[in-house]
C-alpha cells in the first residue's frame, strides 16, 4: 500500500490551501468530548488526529438531522478529516439503503460525491469500543478515500480510491516522498490497538451468535432492561447506521426530512391508532432485530459497527453489550 509521508509543516500548508476551496470539517477536543467543527484558519491548530470515535456520527453529513428536500443542494466541495473504521463501515450499508436500489436518494448521492473522506487510525479506546467485535478493525484499510495515520510528527496518506487518487494527484501528493508500506510503528501501533480491543471485547458475542440470541421470545429480558429506558431516541439518533426518517409537508409546498427514530412512542402507529411496538420493551428488542437481522437480510451489511456511541449516550445506562451477553446465555 503506497504511503505519501509529509511533515506537520507540510500537512499545515496544504490544509491552508484548501479550506480557500473546500469545506473542511476534523474532530475539535473540548474538554469531555471530541467532534466534528468546519475547520478555519484559527483552528488549524486545534484539530485532533488521536482518540477512537468523534460525537457525531458520520451519517450526520451525508443525511442531515433536518434536510429541505425542495430547495437546491450544496455544492462546495468538502473534505472529512479523521473518520473512524467503524463510522466508515457504516457507509457500507447506508450507501446500499440510499444507492443501491432502483430509485436513488439525488441528496444522498450529491453529499457522497461532493466529500472526500480521511480515515484515521485510532489510538484510544473507550470502555464501550467494541468494533473487533464484529471483525472490524480500528483503522481503515477501505471505505475511504485517503487513508491517513499519524505518527512521531508525520503524516502518512494512503489512497483508498479513485476519488483519493485523484484528489492526492490535484494537490501534487504524487510528487512527495512515497513509500511501499506504512512504517513499522505505525503498523505496530495498529495491532497493539487491534490486540487491546480484542482482548477488551472477547466476552463480547459475534454478529451471527448476537442474532440467535436476540431472536429468542424472552420477554423477560427485554422487560428488564426496558425498565430503565425512557423512549429518548438517543441510542438510535447517534448510531451510525440508523437511516430512519420522516418527510414534513411544509407551506408553499416545501418538504423537509428528519430524523426519525424506532425507540420515540408512536413511531410504528399506522391508521386507527394501530401500533405494533406499542409497548416499551417491543420497540427496545425491534432495535436490536433490525441491527443484527433485519438489515442483513435486507441489505447484506453490519447494522451495528461496535462504535459503543448508544452505550454511551443512553439515559438509562442500558449496555447493549449486556444485552445480547445475557440474550445469548
């Protein structure tokens, strides 16, 4: 794998040159937390390219919180620094949802085409990571279009795709220093990391068996666990794959999508009142069915990449991970 190695100077440089044409968005640390800014020239300085997964999810910017679907779309290019393997494996099945089938989302495809991606390598891990889990790995190696680690005052970027070639040959990458492969400590850094979260998650189940447990009847776990949650949504909103929406009839015939999620009341309820997840601990075991069943079967890709963001956000301290422990004994 070529590796284009630049120093922090040169990296600087070249990110001053382009946030004159693109919008350029990278992980910002604040005190508790890490996420996504549209980066200027006064926070040049300020990004991070260490830590595991930002706030928001990479979703965020390819299906928007809120979208005006009847007004035109953007079209400044724009650049992502610093995306996790485990929000990049979540474009797989979001692409399949909004590309891959016969009617294509034309808002979806512009954002796709519009945004070249870095994945990062991580170096941190939260107690909630759990990505080995399901075989993916804490660094990119695909999904991307320019691979990017850091390490001892270098950058090194690998391209991931077309898309990453093209954008490294615009900007004269080609002609800087390459190397056939990553360094030995860049490589060593990511198997330590592969290393400590396989050892964090062995008691963790894999996807297949995750699904025989969840598709157990036993009620009386999902009650169990139903008893702390109180239907906020956020497990669902901040997970990368959730991809649910609804579309709003506004005057003057505007149409706006958002969010939706299944753990909000009323979510499934159809004409008459008709609510098949009526009840609390329906609509908590449904979430875990479409991540581990419904959506493979429908789209042919992992529905949860082990980013841990619903462990860590949910009100109620409900740990999926003790959930589908507990569902597989």
């Amino acid at each position: 794998m070529t590796a284009y190695r630049l120093t922090e100077q040169m990296w600087a440089d070249h990110l001053a040159e382009v946030i004159r044409d693109f919008s350029v968005f990278a992980p910002i640390k604040k005190e508790n937390s890490t996420d996504f800014e549209e980066i200027t020239d006064k926070k040049l300085g300020s990004i991070y390219y260490g830590g595991n997964t930002p706030t928001t999810p990479l979703k965020a910017f390819f299906f928007p919180i809120k979208e005006n679907v009847t007004t035109t779309n953007q079209t400044q290019p724009r650049i992502l620094i610093g995306v996790p393997n485990c929000d990049l494996t979540a474009l797989v099945l979001l692409d399949n949802i909004y590309l891959g089938g016969d009617l294509k989302d034309e808002y979806y495809q512009d954002n796709r085409d519009r945004t070249i991606i870095f994945g990062k390598d991580c170096d941190t891990i939260k107690e909630s990571c759990h990505c080995t889990a399901y075989s993916i790995k804490p660094y990119s190696e695909k999904n991307c279009d320019i691979s990017m680690s850091v390490s001892d005052g270098y950058f090194y970027l690998s391209p991931m795709s077309e898309k990453g070639e093209k954008y490294l040959d615009k900007f004269k990458f080609n002609q800087l220093e390459a190397l056939d492969s990553l360094p030995e400590k860049v490589i060593q850094n990511r198997e330590t990391m592969l290393a400590n979260l396989q050892k964090q998650n062995i008691d963790i189940p894999d996807e297949i068996a995750s699904r025989k447990g969840i598709e157990k009847e036993n009620k009386v776990l999902w009650k169990k666990h139903a008893t702390t949650c109180v239907s906020c949504g956020a497990c669902s909103m901040i997970c990368p794959t959730c991809h649910c929406f609804l579309l709003i009839d506004r005057k003057d015939f505007e149409k706006v999508k958002n969010w939706d999620v299944c753990q909000l009341p009323d979510f499934s309820r159809v004409a008459a009142g008709e609510d098949p997840l009526e009840k609390l601990y329906e609509r908590l075991k449904y979430r875990y069915l479409c991540k581990f069943a419904y959506k493979p079967d429908m789209f042919n890709a992992l529905a949860c990449t082990g980013c841990g963001r619903c462990i860590d956000t949910c009100i109620g301290k409900i740990n999926k991970n003790v959930v589908i422990i507990e569902a597989c004994q």
